[in-house]
C-alpha cells in the first residue's frame, strides 16, 4: 500500500494483515525510509528477536520510554545520520591522537576549550580518560587535563539524581525549607510527601529518578524535618499548611502530589482544600481520616528484629524471600549517597508526626467528608500485606473518591512501591500523563 510506504505527516496508523512474522517484518521493511518502528509483544525475549530484524535507526519495544543518549541512525532514505549519544556526537568529528611527555609544558588552544569539549563528552554519559586524545576538528592535548576536569561541577558533567543532586533551600513564614528538585525545568512539578520519620534521603532513587526522566520531581523536608528549620506539627492539617507554604514560596501555581504513608494523610489535606493547585494525587500505603493504623504495634514489631540490617526491612517488606531480597535491593539504593545526605530524625520529630498519624486515624468521618471534597484525579496504591496502614484502607479510599483509580500489589507490605518500582513508576507515569 502506497501510504504505508511514505513518509507521511501524522498521526497516520496504517494496518496490514500478514501470514506470519516473517511476511510481517518484510511489510515493515517495505519503505525507502527507515527512522523508527515498533514491535509489542507479550514475551519480550520475543520481541528483542524480531527488532533485531527491523531495518530501522531505532526500534522501540512496548513503548519504551525515550533515551536521548541511545544513538538514533536510519536506513534507505532516511540516511544514515547519527543523532543522539556519542554516536550523534561522533559523526562530526576527525580522530586524531597527540603523545607527548606528561611534565612538558603546554598551552591549549585558544578557541575550542577543553572544558567547553569535555562537557559535552561528559553528557553523551561516556567514560573518559586524561591520558587519551580527545576529538575535535582541531588538536585537543587531554594529556594534561585533569585539573580542569576535577573542577567541572557535576551539574555540567551529568543529569541530576536523587544521589547527586545539591540540597537547595527556600525560607518563608519562619521556616527555611530544604529541597532537591530533579528533571526537566518545564511541565507540572511533581511534589512528594514523605512517610512517618522519613527525609529526603529516604526516597527510594530507582522511584524518584525514573519519575524525573520526563517531568520536574521535587523531595522537601517539610517543617522541622531533616534540615528544614521549624517545629513538626503534631497534626495533618498544619503539615499541609506548611507543605503548601513550600510549594507558594517555589511560585508553582499547578502541582501534582505523590503522598506516602503520612504523606499521603497530607496529600489528602492539601487537595481537599486547594483544588485550583493541585491537579492530581498519588496515595500509597496511607489511610483516610478515621482508617485503620497499626502504626506503634508494627514500629514495636520491627524493631524487635535485631538481626535486621535496618528496621525498615521488616518494617516495609514481607517475610517472603522474593520480598526480603527486594527490601535488600532498596536499602542499597537509599545508602547510595555518601555526600550531603540528609540529616536523620529524632523525637523532636518522630514524636509529633506519630500524634498526627495516630490522631488522623482515630478521629472518625463516617460522612467521608475529606474524600468527598477531594474532586481531583487520584490513584491509590497500596500494598496487600501493609501492617502499618492495612489495604483496606486503599479499597475505603478508592470506594470514597470520585475519580479514583486503585492498585494493590501481590506480596508486598508499607513499601510497595519500592518492592515493585518499576510496575509503580509505570503506573505513575500513565496516570499522571493521562
């Protein structure tokens, strides 16, 4: 068919029947052009086997997200062009290696910098090595070069996370807010809300990273957390009070919210009271206002496993050996910040922030009037083996909401979403670019 052979202005979706995935790649194949194809299958093995056969520059495998640093080429008449990654990089150079004694002095061009070029070698995210020539279209001596590579600041040789990324502050209403804020500048911020006792540092970076690869993702010790000034409140509706005097202070006039645990008691808070700011929530292993929570029962019960590396493996993951190994995997990640981490939390903290919980929990609303003011898109997510705030709690939620998607997850107890974070950032993202 001739418009499935074109390059055509979209959206245009052509479909053609075949006899077998042999006729079909040949179908695929059938154009002078060749920039992108796709291939969806239940089995991925499967579908690896037949985008190694597509004649295409990138072959995208159900719906992958995209990478700016895998290298974009084409077949046929879409040439041969590298865009994207090294490879992008690359195709405008010459090579050319210059060998001289390390101790003889040098003065490097004047132009073309070799801070100006490693920059931009560093954000193809490939290695480098001092003792090797660089590429340009004219002579770079990399031989002496580490002293101006050790003063690029990171910002320059790589993209934010939740491990690198600098504390920053903003102060307001007495309370000097400390923040790290990911992803691109553009786009509706994603706020997160920390869980009982948690900082910044407490997030999970395989969460908080894969959600910042398409939207701006900001982690913030809220009032007299971490290194945020301030007291802690010791109820849910001056946490939101001072959660949204944060957001005020960053000037966002649009935000979506992602609450955890007491965080999520908040989230709630907040969107039921500011409807024109927040546009969508994300609720995870939290409870409404008069739910059940096990919270001084399963903190007693965790801590009681001295054998445990940290309280938050018995306290956020099942007995289960897949869940165990999962908990293993997230403690890794969250300790992966040797710098700069957060400062930890005492009494001064935890102590108000369990009357808070605890007080939500306790203080009945069989009207469900909190929920009820809640008319923003929510989706609530919990874990089927939560002992602290009991999945029931999620299905109540979910029952109580008017636009409420809800996922529960097999085998998983108040940390679900780092047990399965993959499943939940792909959650996240569909629901939110909804």
């Amino acid at each position: 068919m001739t418009i499935a052979q074109e390059e055509i202005l979209g959206p245009v979706l052509c479909i053609l029947t075949h006899r077998n995935e042999d006729e079909a790649a040949a179908i695929a194949d059938d154009t002078d052009y060749g920039l992108t194809s796709y291939a969806f299958s239940f089995d991925p093995t499967h579908a690896w086997a037949i985008a190694a056969r597509l004649q295409a520059g990138r072959v995208v495998i159900n719906r992958a997200r995209h990478d700016p640093l895998a290298p974009l080429g084409g077949y046929n008449r879409s040439g041969v062009g590298r865009e994207y990654g090294a490879f992008g990089f690359e195709g405008f150079l010459a090579t050319k290696a210059v060998l001289r004694v390390r101790s003889s002095p040098l003065r490097l061009p004047p132009s073309r910098t070799v801070r100006q070029y490693e920059t931009v070698l560093e954000s193809t995210d490939r290695a480098f090595s001092p003792s090797f020539a660089c590429r340009s279209e004219r002579t770079v001596f990399s031989a002496c070069l580490e002293d101006d590579m050790n003063q690029l600041s990171t910002a320059n040789r790589e993209v934010a996370t939740l491990e690198t990324a600098p504390t920053r502050y903003v102060e307001g209403s007495g309370i000097r807010f400390a923040y790290r804020q990911l992803g691109p500048s553009t786009g509706t911020p994603l706020i997160l809300l920390q869980h009982f006792s948690g900082n910044i540092d407490a997030w999970d970076p395989a969460v908080v990273n894969a959600l910042a690869l398409d939207r701006p993702v900001i982690a913030f010790d809220n009032a007299g957390v971490g290194r945020s000034t301030g007291q802690t409140p010791d109820n849910v509706a001056s946490m939101a009070r001072d959660a949204i005097t944060f957001i005020q202070l960053l000037g966002f006039s649009k935000v979506d919210l992602l609450g955890y645990s007491l965080g999520g008691c908040v989230a709630q808070q907040m969107a039921a009271e500011h409807r024109q700011l927040i546009r969508k929530l994300i609720l995870v292993g939290t409870a409404p206002q008069g739910g059940e929570e096990h919270l001084l029962a399963v903190l007693k019960e965790a801590f009681s496993h001295t054998e445990a590396p940290d309280p938050r493996l018995p306290l956020f993951f099942t007995q289960s050996a897949a869940s165990q190994a999962a908990g293993r995997a997230f403690l890794n990640r969250v300790y992966a910040r040797k710098k700069d981490r957060d400062t930890d939390s005492g009494s001064a903290v935890t102590d108000p922030q369990a009357k808070a919980l605890i007080t939500w929990c306790a203080t009945p609303d069989p009207e469900h009037t909190i929920l009820r003011a809640i008319t923003q898109p929510a989706l609530v997510v919990s874990g089927s083996g939560d002992t602290m705030l009991p999945a029931d709690n999620a299905y109540a939620m979910f029952k109580g909401l008017s636009n409420a998607q809800l996922v529960l997850y097999p085998d998983s107890g108040h940390g679900a979403l780092f047990q399965y974070h993959e499943f939940f950032v792909s959650h996240v993202q569909t629901f939110l670019n909804a």
